[in-house]
C-alpha cells in the first residue's frame, strides 16, 4: 500500500510543502550546498531549508553579511536565516535585517552544544534559562516582519522543561518549532530519543519538525509516524545521500527511484567543486569540502571505506577521484 503524503506545513503566507526542511549545519550548508541540494532535488521534494547559524553579539549584523550567507533564490522553497545569540534586543535588529535580506523566515538557534557557544549563554545555554529564552523569542517576534521559528533539544542535562520551554516558545510567539531529539550533552552521540518529538508535538499547537538521524526515507517515514510530527528536517542525511528528498518522494508515491551510480557521484562531486571555485572558496578549503562530502558519501554507503583513507590524503580534486575511481 502507498503511504498517505503528510500535508504540506503552513508558515504565515509560506508554506514547507512537502514537510521536509533541510537542516541549518555550519561549515556544510553554506550556499553552495544548500543550492544544490535544492536545485537537485527540486521543489516537489525539499519544503524549505535555512542557513547555518549566524552568529550575533554585539551589534546586529551587517545586511551584506546576511545578504551573501543567503544568496539568490534558486528555488520557490522557503529559506531562512538562522540567528543566535543571547541579547534579544541585537538578535531582533538583525531579524529586521534578514527579512530586508530577502529571508523568508527567521530561526533562532537554541540547540548548539558548542563549548565557547555555551560559555558566552547562547545556543542550548538557554534550554536552561526558559525566561530568557522566551524574552529572545518575543522581542524576535515582535521586531520581525516575517515569521519566526526555534530549534531546540530537549534540554541541556535533563529533559524534565522540555514541554514548558516549547510551549514558553509557543507563547512568544514562535510560529513553528523543530525539536532536535537529543540533549545538550548527548551532542550528536548515541541514538537521539524521539519520544521528546512526541511529547513536544503533544504539548503545543504550532506545527512541530521533528529531527535527529532521518536517515533513510524508512526513518523518515518512521519518525512521521512514531511522533505524530508535522514535518522532518534533516541534517546529516542530506550529506550521506544527497537525493534523500527524492528518493523520500519517489518512495512516497510508490515509484522507483534507483542508488547513485558512480558517474552520477563523480558528476555531483564535480559540480560541488566547480561551484565552490565560482563562488571564490579559495581552492583548499574546497578541496576540504570536498573530501567532507566524500566522508559522508562512505558513511551513506555509496562508495567503499576502504578507499576513503587514501581518498583524503591527496591534496587535489583530480587525484582524489582517481583514488576513488571516479574518473
Ligand atoms: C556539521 C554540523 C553543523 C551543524 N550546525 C548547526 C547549525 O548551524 N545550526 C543548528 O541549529 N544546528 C546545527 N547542527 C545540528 C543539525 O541541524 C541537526 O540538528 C543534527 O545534525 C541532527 O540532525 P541529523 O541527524 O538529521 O543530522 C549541525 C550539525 C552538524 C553535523
């Protein structure tokens, strides 16, 4: 039996349509991943997606930060800016700023494990201050002309606010909610819990994206109905398989949709490379690009493990492939 498609996920005038929002990760979806995953997939298969985190301390930032972080429209598909900080009157500012950027929403970060993120109390550092991050929430909202969206774990050590920090959100204002189903210090080991999805879900009435290792279009399906989400976003999976929104799809609608064959991964490697080279990623950081986006395409299982150990010590684009027999 074909599965029902969930329905698509209204956000203001907007709409993730379908529910599937590829996830905001620093030093991967930049605009050049983010574009292809995109353009690749198609609008029919990813529903929105956001930048990785901006992060604002001081002064708001500038709009030509903003500006290039995210790039032409490529597709009729929602992107946001993500923004985290912890003075609410700035990360409000810059809001005001992200929509004249051309953002279709804002979200603010309330999820990053990072150690320096933490000290400074922004991140998952106000999971554990509710009324401050409510306060962030609300000045957002009321600052922002264009919808506003959070993204939290379930808690930094414990997941007992975990129902009162969503439903704070909701309160302030936040039109939408992804939960992603580990703690601050579970960072991104062991198997997320996605009963805190579940019990996220069942706490507030503003749509609810659930998140942590949608993997595979079975998990996504899985998540969807062991949660009772309204949408998946995801992160890591998008790297491992950059046709997941697709093939999530195809499966959806009870078509085949065949594995990547070796030229198309030699195909989408290049074009990432030669993307990166016209946006002015100087040569070595995309050659480090690239060889992160290997690593995750062993980890998907499309190409073989034992190869990748040489794969990442060549110090060009054309060795590389050769070592992984890609040309
Ligand atoms: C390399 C990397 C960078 C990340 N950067 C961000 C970020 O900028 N903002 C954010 O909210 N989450 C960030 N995350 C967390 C992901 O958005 C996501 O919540 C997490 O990876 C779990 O989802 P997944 O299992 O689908 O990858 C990052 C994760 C990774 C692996």
């Amino acid at each position: 039996m074909t599965p029902t498609l969930p329905a698509p996920v209204p956000l203001g005038e907007l709409s993730f349509d379908p529910p599937l929002y590829l996830a905001p990760m620093e030093g991967v979806t930049d605009r050049t991943f983010r574009h292809m995953i995109l353009q690749k997939n198609g609008g029919s298969a990813v529903g929105a997606a956001c930048t990785e985190f901006q992060r604002v301390s001081q002064v708001p930032l500038p709009l030509e930060v903003l500006e290039k972080e995210l790039g032409p429209k490529v597709e009729p598909i929602p992107v946001g800016i993500q923004l985290m900080g912890n003075q609410p009157e700035i990360v409000a500012a810059t809001a005001i700023r992200a929509a004249e950027a051309g953002a279709d929403f804002v979200d603010l970060n309330f999820g990053c494990p990072a150690p320096r993120v933490f000290q400074h109390c922004a991140g998952s550092a106000l999971l554990a201050a509710p009324s401050q991050l409510e306060a962030m929430v609300r000045a957002t909202v009321d600052a922002s002309p264009i919808p506003v969206t959070a993204k939290i774990r379930a808690g930094v050590e414990h997941d007992q606010n975990l129902e009162e920090l969503a439903q704070r959100i909701e309160q302030a204002g936040a039109q939408l909610l992804t939960i992603h189903a580990r703690l601050r210090i579970d960072r991104y080991q062991d198997d997320p819990n996605w009963d805190y999805i579940r019990r996220v879900k069942a706490a507030v009435k503003i749509p609810v994206f659930g998140n942590g290792n949608a993997f595979h279009p079975d998990s996504i399906q899985r998540m969807f109905q062991t949660t009772n989400c309204d949408g998946v976003m995801i992160g890591r999976g998008a790297m491992r398989d950059p046709l997941l929104f697709r093939r999530w799809s195809a499966q959806q609608q009870g078509q085949k949709f065949e594995g990547w064959t070796r030229q198309e991964l030699a195909e989408w490697l290049t074009e990432y490379h030669q993307r990166m080279l016209d946006g002015g990623t100087l040569p070595r950081h995309a050659l480090g690009r690239v060889k992160q986006a290997v690593k995750a395409l062993v980890e998907g299982g499309w190409l073989a493990k034992d190869q990748l150990r040489i794969a990442l010590q060549q110090s060009n684009v054309e060795q590389l492939f050769s070592a992984l027999g890609l040309v």
